[in-house]
C-alpha cells in the first residue's frame, strides 16, 4: 500500500470533488477516506488514497493534480502519508 | 487513522511557521584517498566524492517533493584535510589545491557547501595541521563552497593555546583576503573544543576519524514552529511551557528522522546522527531570538536570558531523543547574530553584548556565532576570545566555538552584508582592554580535574 494524503484548499465552487475524483479514476487511485469541511465558503478537503496501482510516477501524479487544482484557483498538496503518521503517533 | 485536523497542522507548521528540514549532510571518510601525490589525492578525492555524493541532490529534493516537506540544504562533510593531506602537501599552496578540487567537486555535484577543510590541534599541531592552518586565508579566498574548522582544545586534553594564538592571526588574515566581500571568508571558518565528529551544521562539519566509510547525517530545524505554538499558551507556568516545547521539539524531529531514513535507504547509505537543533534562518518568524521574547523577555540580552535559553535548549533535547533513534551533532539551540532577525534587533537596540552572548553560550551549543566586530581588532583580541570559549566548552564537557568576522575596514555601529543563509550583522563592542601578554606565552592550558565541581 503506497498511503498518500491528499489536501484541497482554497474558494468553495460546484465540482471541486467531482473532478479531482475524475483524475483519481484515470490514474487506478484508489480513495481510502475523505473528509471535507466548508467554512465560511471556504473549502478544506483531505484524501488519504492507495497509489499502488497508480499509472504515474508519483511526481507527475502530483503534478497533475495540480494543475486541476489551478484550473479551479484550489491549493492541492499531495504527501506520502509516514510524514503525518510519524509526527503525530508515538 | 490520520485525522484532518492533524494534517492540518503539519502543513501549517510547513507552509506558514517555516518547518523544514535544514540539511542532509553526507560524512564522506577521504582517509583512504591519502597519499604521497598531490595529483593522485587531489584525483582520488574528487573521483570518491562524486562516487557517493553524486545522486545527494537529486535525492533530498525529491524526498522534500514526496513529504511536502523542504529539504532546505544538502551537504557534505570530509576527513579533516589536515590528515589526508598530511602526505602530500608541503606547502600551503599544496593544502591550497585540495581546497580548490572540493570546491570543484561541490560545484559539480551542486552542494552548497563541503564542510571538512579542517585541522584537530586539541594538543598539539603536526606540521601538516600547521600548514593547512596557515593556508585557511588563501584557501577561503580562492574557494566559494568550503567550510573550515579547528579544533583547538577538549575536556580530555585542555587547550592548545599556540593554536589559539594562530588562529587569531589566521582570522585577521581571511579577513583582509576577503575584504572585497566583507571578510566573508571568516563567516565560513570556526574554532571549536570539544568538536563532534557528527555535525551536520557547517561552518564546523567534518567526518571525524571514529566515523565510517559514509554515514547519512541530518539537522532538523523549525524556531518558528515552537516560538508559533508559545504564543497560543502565553502567560502559562513553566510546566506548561516546558511540556509545550517538549511535544513540539518532538513532531519537529520526527520528521528529520523521517527524512534521515528515506535518504539513508535512497541513497544506500548507512544513517548515522539526527542533530536536535533550533536552527534560525534570517527570515521574518525564524527566529530563536523570538522564541526568548515569547518566553518572556524583551529583547535576548535581558536578565534571565541564560535561563530561557537554557530552558528552551534542554527541552529541545528532551522531546528530541525521544523521536529519533540516534541523536547527535551540535543538538542545540543555536544563536548566531547575523542569522537571526530578533538577535540583530537586540543588538541594534543595545540589549545583546558579546559578554553576554558569551554567558548564553554556557547552556547552548555552539558559541559565539557569526558575529561581525570591528576590523581594527588586534589578533589577540580575537585570540582572547576564543580561548574564553574553549574555557567554557573545555571546562563544562561541550562543544563550544568562536565565528567571528573582524570585518575589514568597518567600525562599531556600522552593518555587514553577508546574503542568503548568512544574513547582515551590526558591527558589535569588543572590550578594548588587552590580553597581548597572556596571549604570547607559549604551550598549552592543561586539561581539567573532573572533581570537585563548582
């Protein structure tokens, strides 16, 4: 399992899910867990997906997502999971 | 299962309160590069460099691109050049040469520095450390991307003040050979006692001979995370603060080792130290100058400043070990003037004194740090000081060092640029009192009594 993070930031609009949903599908991602808050019409949003089985290196997996976060003006980061799990679990 | 609230945070800590992982450093042992040709040396040196190093680079960038996390500096530390070169060099332009083969190989493989042209004199000086001591000044001169350091005294062996007195000189002359560039040549050279073998941290990285072949080392950093979590918990008690600076040192580090071992596993090198040091950076928020404030003190320099930075780097270190599964270095908080924002401030509003910054260095690690003094400061001046340091680091059982920049041609009040990662200094007060006649004896100040302890 290649646990990664996903996160989205940035002005809430019709869509955000649907189409970084569109490029995980594209790329054999496999979504584990989402969660989502909307604030003030701002949007915060996390993934943890499986890359196992993804077509692209993880670079230009990343690299792909975002521009679909710039087409929307979202922030996306995308992070190998250990960095959280390390800082945050004993 | 990780939650949003904890990602979150990290990337806060990354993208707002400058978490980043300050330096991979590659310990390369150049012992077996040594002979009795300088041609054949220099070769062979270059050649083991760019054989292990190569890929350094490459690596810490995309290990930064896979976390989120930047890997701000990858580096490399050398066998003191003093001992592989002690074979083939009889000059100082021999020394000279080497200096000019790591700064090309550095270039080449694109690290920002190469940390090692260094000599170990704790007891006394071969003719091969005397002479790569004596080419320090030509060497910063004529190199862009070397670090250099002696080691003048330890606990074990006391102090060696013929090299003490050396190296006041020898930091006058680096002075002058860079004047064009502000002295900058002594920025990138520290004296030390009681130098570990380990550091990542330049100026003073080296590959110390108890070292292996390669060895992955890596200093963490993140002032700005801990002075970021003391404002939300301002005005608690000491418990309060202490177990703050504890939990957060602790997330700080985990991601160093984190980072320590993809490289170590990347690279196919063994890992060797993680350093537990706050390391400031010029940036606005970067500071462990702040940090001292958010404690509870006007500006560094106040009384009670000794015991706030003692506090501040004992709880470092106490939530560190915890994270990471070697833990060695400097692993300190470090307080270099000319690096941190809040120290320049204290010492343009006349808070922060170089006696001062002198006690502080009792209870950190790493001594008087980039501080810029006027050009007209005789030898022995700088010599004092350092042997001032040695004493505290010699007598106490940790490292000390002495960075200072008599800066060529400028006086107290004015200000030095360094740029980049060495940031600008305020020229600061040196007592004008001399210390010429001690500072002319001959031999060497003996090692401690380990009783007795007052």
């Amino acid at each position: 399992m290649k646990k990664t993070i996903i996160t989205v930031i940035g002005r809430d609009t019709v869509g955000i899910l649907a189409k970084v949903c569109t490029y995980l599908a594209k790329n054999k991602v496999n979504i584990l867990d989402i969660s989502q808050t909307v604030t003030g019409g701002y949007f915060n949003m996390m993934m943890i997906v499986d890359l196992s089985e993804c077509t692209k290196s993880f670079d230009a997996f990343s690299m792909g997502l975002e521009r679909i976060g710039a087409s929307l003006v979202l922030k996306t980061n995308c992070q190998k999971a250990e960095i959280f799990e390390k800082m945050h679990r004993v | 299962m990780i939650n949003l609230s904890e990602v979150t945070e990290t990337n806060k800590m990354i993208a707002e309160e400058n978490l980043d992982v300050r330096t991979i450093t590659m310990g390369i042992s150049l012992l077996d590069t040594a002979s009795s040709s300088l041609d054949a040396t220099c070769k062979a040196i270059y050649d083991k460099l760019l054989k292990y190093a190569g890929n350094l680079v490459e690596t810490g960038d995309a290990i930064g691109r896979d976390f989120g996390v930047p890997v701000i500096n990858k580096r490399i530390s050398i066998t003191p050049i003093a001992m592989v070169g002690s074979s083939c060099c009889k000059k100082t332009s021999d020394f000279v040469k080497i200096a000019k083969t790591l700064d090309k190989a550095a270039k080449k493989i694109g690290v920002n520095f190469i940390g090692g042209y260094s000599a170990i004199v704790s007891k006394g000086m071969t003719r091969a450390d005397e002479l790569l001591i004596r080419s320090i000044p030509e060497a910063m001169a004529s190199t862009e991307r070397i670090c250099s350091s002696v080691n003048v005294g330890s606990t074990k062996t006391g102090i060696d003040m013929d090299a003490v007195r050396l190296m006041g000189e020898i930091i006058k002359e680096a002075a002058l050979k860079t004047k064009k560039a502000d002295s900058i040549g002594c920025a990138k050279l520290v004296i030390l006692c009681n130098a570990p073998d380990d550091n990542p941290f330049m100026a003073g990285a080296f590959h110390g001979v108890s070292e292996g072949d390669v060895v992955i080392n890596v200093g963490v950093s993140g002032p700005g995370v801990v002075n970021h979590v003391l404002k939300s918990i301002r005005g608690a008690d000491f418990e309060t603060l202490c177990e703050t600076i504890k939990r957060t040192s602790f997330k700080i580090t985990r991601v160093g080792q984190l980072v320590a071992q993809e490289a170590s596993a990347r690279l196919g090198v063994p890992f060797g130290i993680i350093d537990l040091s706050l390391a400031p950076t010029p940036a606005i928020g970067d500071s462990v100058a702040d940090i001292l404030k958010e404690i509870g003190l006007e500006h560094p320099g106040a009384p009670g400043t000794t015991a706030a930075l003692a506090l501040l780097n004992d709880q470092v270190k106490k939530g560190g070990v915890m994270a990471s599964s070697y833990v060695g270095g400097l692993s300190g908080a470090f307080i270099p003037v000319s690096e941190d924002q809040g120290m320049i401030d204290a010492v343009n509003a006349g808070a922060l004194t170089i006696e001062k910054l002198e006690a502080m260095t009792c209870v950190c690690s790493v001594g008087l740090d980039m501080i810029a003094i006027p050009g007209d400061t005789p030898a022995s001046s700088i010599s004092g000081i350092i042997a001032d340091e040695a004493a505290i680091g010699m007598i106490n059982q940790k490292t000390t060092a002495v960075r200072i920049i008599p800066v060529a041609g400028k006086k107290v009040g004015d200000t030095v640029e360094f740029g980049g990662l060495l940031g600008r200094a305020p020229v600061m007060n040196v007592s004008k009192f001399s210390c010429e006649a001690m500072i002319s004896r001959r031999g060497r100040i003996p090692a401690p009594i380990h009783s007795f302890k007052n």
